[in-house]
C-alpha cells in the first residue's frame, strides 16, 4: 500500500469517529411534561375569568316608594278612590300602587286611596267609588289627578268650586272608565292607569307637577321600641279586622282582612307593604247619614312598622304638605318600599284600635 493511500484511509476512519462522537453526545429532546391538574383551581380561575361584575345599582328611585327604576317616573300620579265593601273584594290593581291610604267612610266601611305614579300597568283597577271631603285632601298630598265615580254633596261642591282636577265616571270623564260585567253593580266600575292618563289629556289637566319628597333608608327608621311581627288594627267594626303578618325572607308585611290574605285580583298576589303606618284621628259624623269629618291637619299618635319591629311616634302636617311621620321632631325614614297607611279615630283611646303580637 503506498504512502497516499494509508493516508486517505487514516483521514477516512478519523471522520468516521467523529461523526460516531457527535451521534453520542446528542441527548434526545426533553419530553414536555404536563403538571396535574387541579380542578377547584381551574374551576376558580375560569369563575375569575368568565364572571361578570355586578350590575351597579340604578341610581333612580320612585320618589314614593325610594326603589331603584330603570328610568325616570315623571308621569303625574293618580290617587284613585277604591271601594274596600265586602263585595267588592278582591279589588284589582292595588299590588301597582305605590302608597295605599285607608280611612273609615260612613256606616263603619273603610276607603282605599291608592296612588299611582311609578307603575306603568295596563291592567284594571278598581272597583272605583265616590269621593269625600278628607279623601280629595289625601289625594292632594301627592299632588294627584283624583279618579272617584260620583261625591257626596260637600265634596262635589269643593270639587266644583276650588276648580279640582278630577275624573268622575259621572260628571266629566265616563268616556274612560268601564263596567265589569261579571260583577254587580256599584261595585263593578273600573278604569286603568292609560285610560286615566288620557282623561287627564283630554281635559288639559297638568301633566309634570310638583311632588312631595320622603325618606328612605335601607336600615328604616332604628331605634325600635320592640318586635311586631303581626299586628291587628280595627277602625270602627267589630266585624272588619285589618292583619299584616310580617314575612322575614321578603322584608315585607302580608295583608290580610277577617283573617282572609287580601288578594289582588289582576295577579292574584297577596298585598304586601314594606311600611305599615297607624295613625289616630279626630272624627265626627255631622249628618243622618253618617257621613264624616275627620282632622287631617291637627297630628296625633302614630305607630310605625317596618322590618318586623314597631316604633311609637306621632303624626304632623304643615299647610298643604302630606302628613309625616316623626319622633322627637325629626321625620323617621321609610323603607324602600310601599307605604300602607291606616287612619283610626282617636276614641275612645287610639291604643283600642291597634293589637300588637
């Protein structure tokens, strides 16, 4: 073998050594591991990922009930006169009312005067009847359009000569009330918040008035005097008794009449208030027929219920202004929430007429 061969054959097999070197010293890629997976952490981070804020609060309220809306009411509310006789229960409409007033009318019956202005239902409401003196001034403490069917004489003097604004199925507006026919009559008029809107209308009655302001806080009034978890309240009868049993999970009082829950016809739900309110007051039966005066002005005690507790506390009214419920001089907050009102007469003592259990 010459020379230049074994040299080739030298370089040959140094080559191959290297390439058998490098082969060796390459080391597999790592394989890509995959940790375990925790799933209450996956769960929770996907929840972190994926839950949306909570929706903000609308800062808009009913200025009558202080609830939270998704726009402005600015319609004009109505205060409408709601027979409460045996036979015109159940009435419709009464759960859409922000405030509910009831008071005695003559032979020992009482009177609902609900007002309307934060509810945009279509749904009937009724059955309506006739006004009085002290129901037009209840009407007008929210600056209200007052809907009746008919007035006794001095109340349809006050309307004609102070110039009310009113809708009277018999005198002035018919064209927006209507008669149920599977009901009998008196007890079957009945109108809508629509209806009564376009009265108003028709008649040029102002649309954007003036309201009364209130109180709400979301703790209510504090400082009770004591737990009243069901109350009892009797106007005039011995045979009409007013209950609320208060419901804890709803923060609310439920309504009853004769021990029987009172039943909104329209949606068939039980009435309910956040605040119930008693209220003593002065009456006097000036006629044969037993038609009343009663003090609306004066003050007097009060009693006022909300979160399951009662507080005692007094009544006062300033001018023309809605009557406010205070202690110790300072107006006391509402819920937010409906607002029952109970008007009883002070005799023989304003106690008589309210069992607390």
């Amino acid at each position: 073998m010459t020379k230049t061969k074994q040299a080739f054959i030298a370089i040959l097999l140094a080559a191959a050594l290297a390439v058998t070197a490098c082969s060796n010293d390459k080391k597999p890629a790592d394989t890509p591991t995959t940790a375990p997976i925790d799933e209450g952490n996956q769960t929770q981070e996907q929840t972190q990922e994926t839950a949306e804020p909570p929706a903000a609060q609308s800062s808009i309220t009913a200025p009558f009930t202080g609830l939270p809306l998704d726009k402005e009411a600015v319609q004009r509310p109505m205060a409408v006169m709601v027979n409460n006789y045996k036979a015109a229960r159940p009435q419709s409409g009464l759960t859409q009312a922000d405030v509910i007033w009831e008071v005695l009318a003559e032979g020992g019956i009482t009177r609902l005067v609900a007002i309307f202005q934060s509810s945009e239902s279509k749904e009937p409401i009724g059955p309506i009847r006739s006004i009085r003196p002290y129901l037009i001034e209840l009407g007008e403490f929210y600056h209200g359009v007052l809907v009746h069917a008919g007035a006794s004489n001095d109340a349809f003097a006050i309307l004609q000569r102070q110039h009310k604004q009113d809708l009277d199925e018999i005198t002035n507006a018919g064209a927006y009330f209507w008669r149920e026919k599977t009901r009998k009559a008196p007890h079957n008029l009945y109108s809508n918040l629509e209806k009564m809107h376009a009265g108003a209308e028709k008649r040029k009655y102002e649309s954007s008035v003036t309201i009364p302001s209130f109180t709400f806080a979301e703790g209510g009034a504090g400082a009770y005097d004591g737990p009243a978890t069901k109350l009892d309240i009797h106007f005039l009868m011995k045979d009409y008794k007013v209950s609320y049993a208060y419901d804890e999970a709803r923060k609310v009082y439920l309504r009853s009449i004769n021990d029987q829950p009172h039943i909104d016809m329209n949606n068939k739900e039980q009435l309910s208030a956040s605040n119930v309110v008693v209220l003593g007051a002065n009456h006097q039966v000036y006629d044969d027929y037993g038609r009343l005066k009663v003090d609306l002005s004066s003050g007097g005690p009060a009693i006022l219920f909300q979160n399951g507790q009662e507080v005692a506390c007094q009544w006062t009214r300033t001018g023309k202004d809605v009557i406010r419920i205070v202690k110790d001089g300072k107006e006391l907050p509402f819920l937010p929430g409906k607002v029952y009102y109970h008007i009883v007469p002070n005799k023989p003592t304003f106690a008589e007429h309210v069992k607390v259990g």
